[in-house]
C-alpha cells in the first residue's frame, strides 16, 4: 500500500479513448490520487500492478483476451488489498455476482458520470486509509506487547507460583502466545533469590535496577546449560524456573537430574550469589530446589522454598541452601489451599461474577470436609476468611453487611458458625443466599432505573432525533449497551418500541382532520412521506388514510 495521502490509480479498458479521458480529464490531485496510470488490456494491468504500488484500480468487464473480472480474480489473489471497482455496460445480475464473489469494492454500470466515479475512488480512498490507520495500531500493538513481554512472562509465572489454575490446552496457548519455551510435563527447578542488606533499604526505582542487574547475570551465568523464566513474586522474591537447554534437554538422561545437572545447578547458583556480591555489592540468599514437573509442582517446590527459608535462613543473609527431604516432608497439618489460591474469593465477589463464588466456596468446602471438619482451627480460618470477604465486598458497595445478609447471619459471638462444620456449612449457604439476592436485586433496580429514564429521553423527544447514538449520548452509554440493557429489561428491542411510540402518536394525530398525512409524517421525524405511509401500513395492516376514515366511520381501526 503507498505512503498515506500517496495513492496510485489504475484505470483499464481496451477502448483507449475512456482510459486517456479519465486519466487526463478529472482532478485526482484534488481528492488525493497523485498517480494516475493506464492499461488498455487485462494483461498490460498486470504487468503495472507487478512494478508499482498501486491501490485503486478502475476497469472495464467486457475486454478482449482477459475479461475485467478475470483480472479482477487475479489482483484478489496476488494484491489483496488493491480496491477493484469494475465498470459494465450490462445491468445483468450475473455479473453483480461475479463481482460480489471476487470481492470488487464497487460495481458501476455505464453510462456513469464524472462526478459519480470521483465519488466511488473517494469511498475506496477513505477505506485504503482506515485499513493504514488500522494497520498501522496493529503493528503498535505488537511494537508494545513485544516491550512488555518479560513483564507479561513474569505476571504468568507468578500466577502459578501462587496456584493458578489454567486448563492445558489454555496454558499450552498462553506460554506459546508469550514465547515461554517450557512444555506440558518437561522437568525444571526453581531458584529462589532473596536481596539483602543495604539493597532492601533502597527507593523503587534503584531496587528496580538491582533486580533487573540480578535476572541478566542469572541469564548470562546459566545460558550454556539452563534456561530461565523469571518473576518477583507476591513475597518479593527473584524466582527462577529452570529448564535445560533444547539442545542438551534431548540426551538428557534421568539419572543427570539428580547427578551432573544438579551439581552445575548449584554451581551456577552460587556463582550468581557471589557476582552480585562482587558486582553489585549487595548481598543474596539463594534457595535451590529439586527437578519437578511442569506445571503440576510449580506451586508445591515453591511453597517448599518458602518453608525452607523460614526455617533455615530467616533473618541471616548471604546463604545458600538447597531444599533437603525434611523441607519436603508432609505435614500433620495443612492451610487451607482453596482459601488462598487465586482467584482469590474477595476478587470473585468484586467481579460480580456470583456463579464462580459459588464454585469456590463448593471448593473451599470441599477440601474443608471431611478431612478438617473436626479442627476448631480450621473452621476458624475458614470462617473469619469468608467473613471477611463478604465483609470487604459489603464495605465496597457503601454498605454494611449486617444490612445485606441480615443481623443473625453477622452476629459472630462466641463463633456460633465456626463450632462444627454443619453450622459453618450452613451459615456459608445462608450468608451467600442472601448476599447473592440482594446484589442481583440492586442490579435489577439499577437497570429498571436506567431503561426508564431511556424511555423519558424518547417519549420527551419523539418528534426530534431519537436514534440510538443519541440515546446513547444522552446516557453516557456506548450504543451497544444501551440496546442490550433495554432488550434485558424489557424484552423488547430499542427500535421497536420507538417505532410502537411513534406509530400510537401517528394513530392520534390522524384523528384531526386539520392535520395533512405528510403533515405528521414530518412531525415525527419522517423525511419522506411515503417512507411513513409504508411503515404505518406494515403495523396497522391500514393506510393512514384508511385509518383516518375507520376513525371518523367510528369503526376500530
């Protein structure tokens, strides 16, 4: 496509005469064609699209050798974004259909005037521009998610640390979009990298720099063997997902997981300890853990890191630890993983989205009961968890929530719904019931409100401009949303009840015989009379004239 503003013509047709008087008759400057040029066959067309840029072409059907919608499939083919517009001296329907099918911008029959084809090469010309305008935000598009791209890798790589959960196909599709180059099951570690000393007392922007120094030397210590996929985490932690390179991952035997590969591991983990040390001059604990499996062990030898450094490194620094089996053991007890596994409840609620809430609180309970339902402390926690939720959710919508779910349902002394799992599955169900029905309800009055001051808008100005731009304009809406609201709560379409309004308003117009039928057509924002009368049929089954007459027999119409 030429520069913007910078359009090429092409005008073609074996009558010599018609291409010379269109190319050196009509003002294409004026409207933004700065190069006009000439076939006088199909297969002359052809050897100009090849050698320059062209944008519109212009050509006649019926030619000799290579009809004009020969060309026309050809240019659809090799110039897809060339504007066809064909002229022919034949009001024949099978050429229309030709054209339609190879996908011609316009189809214009002879005799056609001057100004006609100015008209049809500018509608061409404002779509060359549009597809540049749009093409051109594409491509911005991809300038800025290319820029953002370690940021969007990191925001994934964090989500699973946390415990998101993403359906294979969907992650598969995710990493792929993201060039994240780690397969469904493909073993990897994790590093764990915590900045210490002097670092953490820096202002944003300068830790900012020394955690971006810390990922480059990570990657410039272990590109030989390993690639990594880094994040900071919700704890404010560099983490590392490491994979061995493609080229040595395919002679990569098992046993070198646990032998070689860890050994260079550690090596270049310690390495990266002591760079930052020399280069930065800061200090780091560093966490390594074992092979797992993608994506499945991403959160638990995360969360095995995290117990690692409570417990062996806690407030020292500059140490270097490998996660031993003692870190990995299970527990006696557990958290409560579906309470903090995002997305998070309190995230549900504010979305609105109440079907996913429930399906999170039927996960809560269900890793709640029968495993935890005899530990006070569980129930507490799950509890004061959901509370809370409810809580903030209520708080956000200017409410209390004793005001929402009621007084007994927020009365927490002595933790009557906490003391077995039947009371506290009992007041979950309650408490949801009567928080969900109440939300839904204020959305229902919200929107009965907002369809009613629609309808004042149209009633007050039926006579004037009632299209949905300016209905839309009116409600601070986009057109869309207005439509759907008002189909939503009524059931009708927008259009058809103004259509009912004005056609009712017509109805009791025709009952004053002073008043001409083209006279109320006008009135009611109907430029063309017969434009009225035909619509006025199609809902009455009656001429306006016809109508009036019934009314003044005393008929019903």
């Amino acid at each position: 496509m030429s520069e913007q503003g910078r359009f090429q013509l092409l005008l073609v047709d074996d009558e010599a005469s018609v291409v010379d008087s269109l190319a050196d008759t009509l003002p294409w400057q004026d409207i933004g064609v700065t190069g006009v040029h000439k076939a006088y066959s199909g297969y002359e067309a052809l050897d100009i699209l090849r050698t320059h840029s062209i944008d519109i072409v212009i050509s006649d059907i019926q030619m000799p050798g290579m009809s004009g919608l020969e060309l026309l499939s050809q240019v659809r083919r090799s110039w897809k974004r060339v504007k066809c517009l064909l002229l022919s001296g034949h009001a024949e329907f099978a050429y229309a259909q030709q054209a339609i099918a190879h996908e011609a911008f316009d189809y214009m029959l002879k005799p056609i005037s001057d100004g006609v084809i100015m008209a049809k090469v500018e509608q061409a010309l404002k779509a060359l521009r549009e597809e540049l305008d749009e093409t051109r935000f594409r491509q911005r598009l991809a300038q800025a998610f290319q820029e953002n791209l370690p940021k969007l890798q990191g925001e994934l790589l964090s989500e699973l640390l946390q415990g998101f959960k993403y359906a294979p196909g969907r992650l598969a599709e995710k990493l792929e979009s993201l060039k994240v180059q780690v397969a469904h099951e493909q073993r990897f570690a994790v590093m764990l990298v915590r900045l210490e000393g002097q670092m953490t007392e820096m202002d944003f922007y300068s830790l900012s720099l020394m955690e971006y120094a810390v990922v480059n030397m990570a990657v410039e210590l272990f590109e030989d063997t390993f690639k990594l996929w880094s994040c900071k985490s919700v704890h404010g932690y560099l983490v590392f997902l490491i994979t061995v390179a493609e080229e040595r991952n395919e002679r990569t035997s098992p046993e070198a997981f646990t032998g070689a590969l860890l050994e260079e591991l550690h090596l270049k983990a310690t390495q990266l300890q002591l760079s930052v040390k020399r280069y930065l001059k800061g200090s780091a604990s560093v966490v390594v853990d074992k092979w797992g499996v993608f994506p499945h062990d991403v959160k638990p030898l995360y969360e095995d890191m995290l117990l690692t450094l409570r417990r062996r490194v806690g407030n020292q620094s500059d140490l270097f630890v490998e996660v031993s089996s003692s870190d990995q053991a299970q527990p006696s007890v557990h958290a409560l993983q579906s309470l903090y596994e995002p997305p998070l409840l309190v995230h549900l609620l504010e979305s609105g989205n109440f079907d996913l809430v429930e399906v999170k609180l039927t996960a809560i309970w269900q890793e709640l009961n029968p495993k935890w339902a005899d530990s006070p402390e569980h129930l507490i926690e799950a509890f004061f968890a959901i509370y809370a939720s409810f809580s903030s959710f209520a708080h956000k919508n200017g409410r209390e929530l004793a005001d929402i779910i009621g007084g007994s349902l927020t009365d927490v002394a002595g933790q009557l719904p906490a003391r077995s799992a039947a009371a506290l599955h009992n007041w979950i169900t309650q408490s949801f019931a009567a928080l969900r029905a109440c939300m839904e309800n204020e959305t229902r009055n919200e929107r009965e409100l907002t369809v009613q001051r629609m309808k004042q808008f149209i009633r007050k100005h039926l006579v004037e401009d009632v299209s949905l731009q300016a209905i839309a304009d009116h409600m601070y809406m986009h057109p869309v949303h207005v439509s759907r609201i008002f189909k939503l709560e009524t059931g009708d379409n927008l259009s058809d009840y103004v259509l009912r309004l004005k056609m009712e308003q017509a109805a009791v117009m025709l009952a004053n015989p002073a008043l001409k039928s083209y006279e109320i057509a006008s009135q009611l924002g109907y430029q063309n009379p017969n434009y009225f009368n035909k619509v006025f049929k199609k809902y009455y089954s009656l001429t306006p004239q016809e109508y009036r007459h019934k009314q003044l027999d005393g008929g019903s119409p």
